[in-house]
C-alpha cells in the first residue's frame, strides 16, 4: 500500500503514524514544503477528552506529549474590573513546535518518509499512491485543486486577530476584555509550556482600523497591544512569530473526498479558535480515517466513504459550536451593558457546549454566584423585596412581566396547530390540549396561530376568530385556564396568505387540497411551489383594507374571550411575513423595495389591533429572523424590524426563522433559533422569546440568565410531556432549591408530593454514581489522576 500525504502539520504526520504504525509494509510518504522547525504561533489547546483519545491510538507519542503540555482546569476572566474564575474545565497547553517535533520524531522511528522543504508538484504526481492525503492546512493546494469536486467554500469572518507570545506565568486559561477609544479588545491567553504563553488578540475591522494598525506591522502591532493590556502583561514584553493581523477564515466542504483523494484537518473544516478545537480536529481526523482505511485495507474509496459518513456528523458539530462561539466575539458589544457576573456566563455559554448544568458540575460555586445575582436583578425588576437569606431559584423559575401581565417562571407553551378544528371552531380536542398544558406548570402558552378569517386559514382544520361561535369556544378554554391555573393564555392572529388552502398537518404539509381549494392572496403573485401551488392574487388597497380590519375584528374578540396577550404571526411565510421579505415581496409601489416599505403593512396591522388591545395587556410579534436564503431578510433587518414595531407599541419578539420559501436553507441544531433572540434582545433592546429545538430545564436556565432570551417556547416538548415545568420543579427541589415559581393543581397535590420523593431518590442515586463513568484524566505531571 502507498500512502502520499500532503503536508506535514499534526493531521499528517498523526495519520503517517497511525497508518505505519498498524501497516509497516506500507509506503507513507509525507510531503511538506516548510523546514522542520518552522510554525506559526506559540501554543496549541488539547482537552481531557483529546488527550484520552491519543493515548488510545499511539501510546508512544502521547506519552512525550502528556510529558511536555502544560495542564489547566481553571478559567480567569477580566471584565470591567473585576477577576471572575471558573474550575474544572481540563485542558492542557503544548507548544506547536514542540508537538510537531514529537510527531516528526515517533513518525522517523517508525520509518515515514518525511521530506521537508519540498514544494509538491500536484496531484498528478501521486498516481502511483492508494491513497492520498490532503493535509495541507487552511491554505490547502489540495482542496483548490479539486474545489468543484469537493464543493469548497471559504468564508472570511469580520474580525481582526493576531497571535504574540509571553514569557509569563498563568493560573489558567485567562480571558480579558477591554475598553479604549478605538473599540473593545479581547484577550484569549494560556501557558503551553511552563512560563511560555500564547497571547492572541481579537478586535473589530474598526477597532482595528480606527487604531491606525497595519497587518504586517509587528511592532506598531506589538507596542499597542502592550499598553491596552499593560496590567495582564505586569511588563513582559509580546514575542513575535509572524504575528500579522488576520481574519479568520471558515473552511466547509460539501465532501472531503474525491476518488482516493481525502482532505483531513484545516484542509476540511476549520474550527475557531476560541473553542481551542483546529488541533484537536485535526488529530482525531487523523484517528478516524485511519480507523476507516484499517477496516477497508483492499478498497481506498470505500475506505473514505466510511470515514466520511462516520466523522462528519462530530466534525460539524464542533465547527458549528465554534461558528456560534466566534459570533460571541464578533459581538461582544451587544454584552458590554451586562453586569460581571452575567457576562461571565453568557461567555462561558457561548457555544452552547457549557451550559448552565454543566458548568454546575464543573464548579458549582458559579453557578451558586449566578444564582444569588440573577435574584437580585430579577428581584429589581419585577420590585420585588428577597428576604434574608434567600435562596435563590433557578433562573427558569423566576417571575417576569409584559405591561400588566405578570408570569410565573420563563417556560412557555408555543403555539402548535392542531389541524381538527370544525370551521374555524375550536372542539373538545382543543380543551382537553390547551387545558392539559396550562395544568402543567407553564408561565405562558399560546393558541395555534388562529385565523382571522375563513380564507386566512392555512387548512381546513385550522381554528379562527371571525364567528360568535369562535369566541364562545375560545372563552371557555380561557376559563379554564384561568379558574384552575396561573397560566396566562396568548391569543395568536394570523393569515395564510399564499400558504392557505392546503392539506392537513400529517397529510402533505404546504400541498393544495384535493379538492375544495379557496383562493389565496399575497404582497405578489408568487405561488409557494411553482409547479403545484396556487398563483395568488396580489393585494389591492381594498384587500389591505380589509384584511387590516379582519386583524382588528379578531382582536376585539379575543378581548371578549379575556386572552392575557395578543400576538401577530409575522413569520414563516404566512401574510404578514411575506410582506416583510424581499424574497416574497416583489412590489413596486410604497409597499416594497425598502424594508421600511416592506414593513408599511404589517405596521397598520399592528396599529390597527394595538388601537383596540388594552393598553394593560402585552402584544408581540413573531418574526422569522432570517429567511435562511441568500437575498433574504437577515438577522440586522430583524433588529430594524423589531425597532419598529417597539415604537409601535410592541412589548415581546418572539423569535422564529425561516420557512419564507422552500428555497429556505436552514442550519438546525440545539437552540439553532436562540442566536437571533440573543441579537434581537441586546441590539433592539425589547424582551424576546427564544424558540427552536429547545428541549430542557437546562437550556431555559442557560438561555435566560445568559441574556439571551427573556421567555422560552417549546412547542414538541409539551407534546410529548404537558407536565414539562412540573416535572423540572421536582428535580430541582430535589436538588435543595425551594421553587416557588410553579404552581400544582390541589386536585394534584398527592401527585406532586411522590413525584418530588422519586426526584429525590433519583438524585440520590445520581449522586451516588457521580463519578464512576467519567473518562480518567490523563497522566498530568504534578497532578494525581482521578
């Protein structure tokens, strides 16, 4: 078997390990086109799980390795005067030149060939090899040479950045973010080796700019950076290593291999370094495509498709924890109003992989502070007076309020469409649904969007407020609702446009019916699926008039119901959204073009329905804060939206995405949405609602005390579970918190008290076991594994 690989930084020669280690017959030739001891930078960061994962796979260059990293579990921040720490986070620092050296070593003793400061030709010089490894870096010749094939991207984020060395001693990994006339900087610095640290800078392009910095400039660059962060540095002067300012750039490919072609490392996906993840990407690349081309020795192809399907679900997951990290950077203007404890958190649960559990279980005495602190500005607030040694709940369990409105804690009920309602009435169905959710504990739950009128329902089966029959139906769920619980109950008004007239839920979602179709209406005469959906008529003034008094009709009943807020649905492509992107807004008259005609309607809508709401009660707006498709609205038009409809009168963005156009192209993962809600909240500076693949206590609590959303939806969560706060109140009262911010039916009192004895015996049980599945810690010089 021959092996090229290209390039010869730690993915490569790792995998030249690894491949020669377990196939000494094989030919592994490693290309590299800088000398031996070249690199650029100080030091590289490894976790506890890394390390784990060397020491499996080569037990010899892990041992020189855990010999040469400098070990850290705490985490320091400076912000705004104040030093806040952080313990248990395991990492260790190791110096690049050391690493590569290490790998150069272990690679010669099992007898790669390793040629230095040789240019490769291309990949027509490699016909003779098996397999070919791109592993070339950021820069990659081998991902350019194949772009098309590959579907390479690279996108270049914003901010500046530059890398300098200190010889210096740290506690730990040491954050710290300060202010002067030019912009806010940011300090990411650890040790990778005793008395050695790297000292990365990050800053705005106009920070950067309006300092009067150059790119290749080291020493401006250098004696700047000294006096910004003269107290960090206590005098040590910045080392230099080709420390020119850069941006960094995100590497995507829609495959990573083409024939028997593979790209490994930065050459791949790149990954922020904020999360400290590029090496540790790039190793356990290495680790998995070997483990891949050892189970498919005969057949390279089959070799990489294996590695592919099996690696990339990890890879992506790490990168888009780091995409969400680096905006946390890019941003972090929209924190600066934020108190020191709070930033704090809303730093350490930037990507989402430290959470507010997590970090409980890596240093309870945090989440403690958090706790006490988010008290007492909640307390503010909403005025009200914590007695003496107060224990403060979790954050999801603290009261808010919209205008009169008051809530018990931050979990809310999304609206979630039903698709069985008999001509717009709500049944018996509807009663049991609504009922059961505000049993279960919520602060707040929402109708299914409820049509203003017969040709506004997106099915057949969607419920509507346009009949008598409407409101008496809706009165008595409200009834409800309110006599047995403290749920507050939201009316949510909305109008297909050209997504009306389509089949049910579970049949074929967003699908004319079969028969028995009404005509739809829009900003423009675009069908929502060209080659099967209706062609909507495209509004006249006198269709914007009367839809505008349908809204203001619906909310007069609701009034009569005695709903606690009203929303307007202004997402997902329904009418008042498409009014709202340019993506279904194609008007030539004062209704489109601009965004601030685009958003001319759904404004006199609002205005209409604000005119009659009373002005005690709350109103929102749920907003698709990007249409996910290029052209489309984007997250900084759904701050001048949300602006503009807080002028109007709005009290709450409930913050959706998406599903303007099947053009959508959405990025999912855990809270994908809360992003946008962060943005929206902190830019806007109006409460928002996160919803989207939110689906425990756990992300509520880290969400809502991180600044990033004033309420949460789930909306498949209480489907599966109505009793979803319930059950989060017993397990935290198991933990000794006392919750107040939930309420029990007394018909359900006896539930309540077994319910909290079998939380208690579970965390018991947990408790118990705490410990005994963890990874052992590697062998760390000075310290005792656990």
């Amino acid at each position: 078997m021959k092996v090229d690989v290209i390039g010869g930084g730690p993915a490569g020669l790792y995998f030249a390990i690894l491949i020669k280690k377990s196939r000494p017959d094989a030919r592994v030739e490693v290309v590299e086109r800088n000398r031996p001891d070249d690199t650029f930078g100080f030091g590289i960061v490894l976790s506890d799980d890394t390390l784990n994962n060397l020491r499996q796979a080569d037990e010899p260059s892990y041992r020189d390795i855990a010999a040469s990293f400098a070990y850290w579990d705490d985490i320091y921040v400076h912000y705004k005067g104040r030093t806040l720490s952080s313990s248990g986070h395991g990492f260790s620092g190791l110096g690049r030149l050391k690493l590569l050296q290490i790998l150069q070593k272990r690679a010669t003793e099992l007898g790669v060939d390793v040629r230095f400061q040789a240019e490769d030709p291309g990949l027509a010089a490699h016909r003779e090899a098996d397999l070919i490894v791109g592993a070339d870096g950021i820069n990659s010749a081998v991902r350019n040479a194949l772009k098309a094939e590959l579907g390479a991207t690279v996108e270049m984020r914003p901010n500046r950045f530059v890398w300098f060395g200190a010889k210096m001693t740290l506690p730990g990994f040491t954050y710290s973010f300060r202010e002067n006339e030019h912009g806010i900087w940011n300090l990411h610095t650890y040790m990778y080796t005793q008395g050695e640290c790297t000292f990365l800078v990050e800053t705005t392009d106009d920070a950067f700019k309006a300092a009067g910095l150059e790119v290749e400039n080291e020493d401006r660059s250098a004696a700047y950076i000294e006096r910004v962060f003269a107290e960090e540095l206590h005098g040590t002067r910045l080392l230099r290593n080709r420390s020119f300012w850069r941006q960094f750039p995100v590497v995507r490919c829609k495959t990573w291999h083409h024939n028997n072609v593979v790209l490994l490392g930065d050459a791949a996906h790149t990954a922020h370094w904020s999360i400290g993840s590029g090496t540790k990407l790039a190793l356990e690349d290495a680790i998995a495509l070997h483990q891949a081309v050892t189970r498919h020795p005969a057949d390279a192809r089959a070799a990489l498709r294996a590695y592919e399907s099996e690696r990339r679900p990890e890879a992506e997951r790490i990168q888009h924890s780091a995409n969400t990290s680096l905006v946390f950077f890019e941003n972090v203007r929209r924190f600066w109003h934020m108190e020191p404890v709070q930033f704090n958190f809303a730093l350490m649960s930037r990507s989402k992989q430290i959470t507010y559990e997590n970090l409980r279980k890596r240093d309870a005495a945090v989440i403690g502070e958090m706790d006490a602190w988010w008290a007492k500005h909640v307390a503010a607030e909403e005025r009200i007076s914590l007695p003496r040694n107060f224990r403060a709940p979790p954050p999801l369990f603290s009261p808010f309020h919209l205008r009169d409105m008051h809530v018990q804690n931050r979990v809310v009920v999304s609206p979630m469409c039903q698709y069985c309602a008999v001509d717009g009435t709500p049944t018996d169905w509807h009663f049991v649904h609504y009922g059961a959710r505000a049993v279960g504990g919520a602060g707040l739950m929402f109708t299914e969007m409820t049509c203003v009128a017969p040709d506004a329902r997106i099915t057949p089966g969607c419920t509507g407020m346009y009949k008598p029959e409407h409101v008496a139906a809706w009165a008595r769920i409200v009834q409800f609702v309110h006599v047995h619980t403290d749920c507050k109950i939201a009316l949510q008004l909305g109008h297909a446009g050209r997504k009306g007239s389509t089949q049910l839920g579970w049949e074929e979602m967003d699908r004319p019916l079969a028969q028995g179709n009404w005509p739809v209406i829009a900003p423009s005469p675009l069908p929502y699926y060209p080659d099967v959906s209706q062609v909507p008529k495209e509004m006249a003034r006198e269709d914007m008039d009367r839809v505008r008094n349908q809204f203001a009709a619906a909310a007069r009943m609701g009034i009569e119901c005695r709903f606690d807020l009203l929303e307007l649905h202004l997402a997902h492509g329904y009418l008042l959204a498409s009014f709202l992107s340019p993506v279904t807004n194609r008007r030539k008259d004062e209704y489109g073009g601009s965004l601030e005609n685009r958003m001319r309607f759904p404004l006199e809508v609002f205005d209409a329905c604000r005119k009659v709401w009373p002005k005690a009660k709350p109103m929102s707006v749920r907003v698709s804060a990007t249409d996910w498709i290029p052209g489309g609205n984007t997250g900084e038009d759904a701050v001048k939206i949300a602006k503009a409809f807080k002028a109007h009168g709005c009290d709450l963005i409930d913050v959706s995405t998406g599903q303007t156009d099947p053009a959508s192209k959405p990025v999912y993962g855990r809270m994908f949405q809360a992003t946008f809600a962060e943005q929206i909240r902190n830019d806007a500076g109006i409460a928002t609602m996160a919803v989207g693949a939110i689906t425990t206590a756990d992300q509520v609590n880290t969400l809502v005390a991180s600044g990033r959303a004033d309420l949460c939806a789930l909306a498949r969560p209480h489907l599966a579970d109505p009793y979803f706060t319930l059950h989060a109140a017993a397990e935290y009262q198991a933990m000794g918190y006392p919750i107040e911010g939930v309420s029990w039916p007394k018909q359900y009192l006896s539930g309540r008290d077994q319910l909290h004895a079998l939380a208690q015996r579970a965390r018991a049980d947990a408790e118990s076991k705490q410990g005994q599945v963890r990874p052992p810690k590697p062998d760390v010089p000075g310290k005792k594994a656990a």
